[in-house]
C-alpha cells in the first residue's frame, strides 16, 4: 500500500499553468506536468533564496523531502527544455499558508 502524500503549503497558485516551446503545435508535443508543490519549492529557493531548511519550513515538510521536491522539478524542467516538451502546472496535494 502506497503512503499518502503530505500536504504541502504554499503561498498561492501560479497565475500561469502552461508553457511550451514556439511554433509547435500543441498537439505534437509531449507534456511534463510541475505540482504546485513543486513550484512553490523552486520559487523558495531560487526566487526567494531561502536555505533550504527555512524553505522547508514554510512548506511544512522536512530538508529531505524539500530537497526530493525541488530535485523533482528540476529533473522535469530539464526534460521539457532539452526534449522541447510542454510543462504543465498542476495539482499535488497542498493547502495554502497564512
């Protein structure tokens, strides 16, 4: 049995969900789909320059798993740029900050 996944909490939802590369039809292109989660973490750590124990604090979820969830990303974002794939975002299991 697969262990449910932690919620993890973030400031907002990004305003904008699609991207992908110019002058491909949309339907040709094989997709990657970013978590909110995993958004939040990259916006943590790069946007904001948090370390990344603080960054795992605000999200609520250990150094370990902050760092498996910005990796995640990363290796997604990766794949989309060097094979020209779409990057979608969203879903993941998260609630908002206050």
């Amino acid at each position: 049995m697969v262990r449910p996944k932690k919620t993890r909490f973030v400031e907002c939802k990004p305003e904008i969900t699609y991207f992908k590369p110019r002058a491909i039809p949309l339907a040709e292109l094989e997709e990657v789909c970013l978590t909110i989660g995993e958004i939040e973490a990259l916006k943590l750590k790069f946007l904001k320059k948090l370390e990344q124990e603080e960054a795992a604090k605000k999200m609520k979820v250990s150094r370990t798993t902050f760092w498996r969830i910005l990796n995640s990303a990363g290796e997604k974002i990766s794949d989309a740029l060097i094979n020209g794939k779409a990057i979608r975002i969203n879903g993941g299991t998260y609630k908002f900050r206050r």
